[in-house]
C-alpha cells in the first residue's frame, strides 16, 4: 500500500529557516515526481512544484520560484521541501503528494503546519 | 483570484443529487485533463476523479465528472452526510506551466 509520511509540525520564527520531510513507501520511489502542494489558513490549495526523486529534476511554480527549494534523498525514499529565511506569510498546511500524471496525484500525505510567529 | 472558477458552496438534502462547476480556459481546462479532490474538514485532500470522468479503485460510483469546452462538473448522487467536505477542481495551466486548482466549493447536506 501507497503511503506518503510527513514530518511533524513546526513553530518557527521568522528569518530562521526549516526544511520539512516527506517519505514514500509502498512503491518504487524514483518513478513517480512528488509534488507540493500549500494551503494557507481558511484557503484553498495552491500548487508549489514538483521533484523528480530519481534525478533531483524540480520543476517550480513561478509564484514560489526563488521562495522554497525543493530536494531529494532517493536513498531514504524522502523528498524535502525548505525555506531559507521564514516569513509569517509562510504560515500554512505544506502537503506532499505523488504525481501519477500531469493532472492528476492519487497519494497524499497527512500534511506538515508550518506556523511562523515571533 | 484563482485561475479556475468554482461556486464557493452548494448544498442539498441527504440522499439528492448536486453538481458543483469549473470554469477555466483555453490554456488548461480546454486541453488538459481535469482532476478533483474531495477534501473532509481536518484531513489531507483524496483524488475523487482524474482525466475529467475516471474514478480510481474504491471510489464509490455515486461521483462523476464530466468536462466541456472550458468547464467541467463534478456530480454528486445519493447525497450523504458524509460526504460533506471541500471539493477542488485541478489541471495543468499551459500559459502558466503549472498545476492549478479551483478556489474549493464546501458542499453542505443540510
């Protein structure tokens, strides 16, 4: 069976930076890209980009681009997504999701909250 | 704003049918599949349909998807409490190279 685990919520203050997890188990990690996925308070979702865990081949959002990094370590089935200097803006559920196709992520994981608040 | 229109509720009595809308574009609802999402409050979101009406295993036939021209439409039948939730409509942007959802459609059976 499919799973995607997140890492843990995190309470952060703004400027220090943060990198959160997501695992795969249950398939062949490098053949599917994963992809992340924001949603703010009360919001809807909003797509951030994609990774490719075989080759570290990552694909942003032009409205995160230069905002987050994304990163991958197909050794341990894991992809990372993390913030250099935190903003409260930054604020929100992170989800991690596998892409089946290009419209279409079948898994999700239960999702990472990030609250940053000085 | 987002870049695909959704009503932002609907509501319907257990056990009637209800459909909640997408409206996009030529750049992605027109030549892309469209994917939806049901998301119950305090959970992860779950795919629902992909490539515009297919169900993936477990899905219970009771939802359906359709798409014309630069719209589609998630159907619900057999309404149940359960079932309330967040709906998202979702598909590939080509002008903007990325992935677009819907601002969500919160469904109530009242």
């Amino acid at each position: 069976e499919v799973h995607l685990v997140q890492s843990g919520a995190e309470v952060k203050k703004p400027g220090e930076s943060l990198k959160i997890s997501c695992q795969g188990s249950g398939y062949t990690f490098t053949t599917y890209w994963i992809g992340w996925v924001r949603q703010m308070p009360g919001k809807g979702l909003e797509w951030m980009g994609i990774i490719s865990p075989g080759d570290s081949d990552t694909r942003y959002s032009p409205s995160f681009q230069g905002q987050v990094t994304m990163s991958a370590d197909k050794s341990i089935n894991t992809a990372y997504l993390q913030w250099s200097s935190l903003q409260a803006s930054d604020t929100a559920m992170y989800y991690c999701t596998r892409r089946a196709a290009t419209t279409r992520y079948d898994y999700w994981g239960q999702g990472t909250l990030v609250t940053v608040s000085s | 704003q987002s870049v695909l229109t959704q009503p932002p509720s609907v509501s319907a009595a257990p056990g009637q049918k209800v459909t909640i809308s997408c409206s996009g574009s030529s750049s992605n609802i027109g030549n892309n599949y469209v994917s939806w999402y049901q998301q119950l409050p305090g959970t992860a979101p779950k795919l629902l349909i992909y490539d515009n009406n297919k169900r993936p295993s477990g899905i219970p036939d009771r939802f359906s998807g359709s798409k014309s021209g630069t719209s589609a439409t998630l159907g619900i039948t057999g309404l149940q409490t359960g079932d309330e939730a967040d709906y998202y409509c979702g598909t590939w942007d080509s002008s903007l190279s990325a992935k677009v959802f819907g601002g969500g459609t919160k469904l109530t059976v009242l």
